[in-house]
C-alpha cells in the first residue's frame, strides 16, 4: 500500500514538472508558429502564468 502512494506522489511531481517544462517552452514559441496553431500571445500569457499544479488535464 506505502508503495502505491509513494508512486503517485511520484507521477504527481513528474507530472507539474512536465507542465512547467511545457508552458516554459510555450512562452519561447513565435508569434508567427502561434499564429499557426490558432493561438494568441495573450493566450500563452494565461497558460504559461498558471500554477504548476493546474493541470488541466487532470492527469
């Protein structure tokens, strides 16, 4: 039983570092790639300045 939670814990902090990772790479993308994917600057604003632990997926 410890060990399964141990394991989640585990996911749990892999998962906010991936998230980080990810909304840090999105502030590097260009207005012109963003343009591509059909979003905004300011959408990047509101995503990348989300907590970590807002996952939005709830994974």
């Amino acid at each position: 039983m410890k060990g399964n939670k141990v394991s989640a814990v585990w996911s749990r902090l892999v998962r906010w570092h991936q998230l980080a990772r990810e909304r840090a790479c999105l502030r590097r993308i260009s207005d012109a790639t963003l343009k591509d994917l059909g979003l905004s600057r300011a959408d990047v604003e509101i995503e990348s300045h989300r907590h970590f632990w807002e996952d939005p997926f709830n994974k």
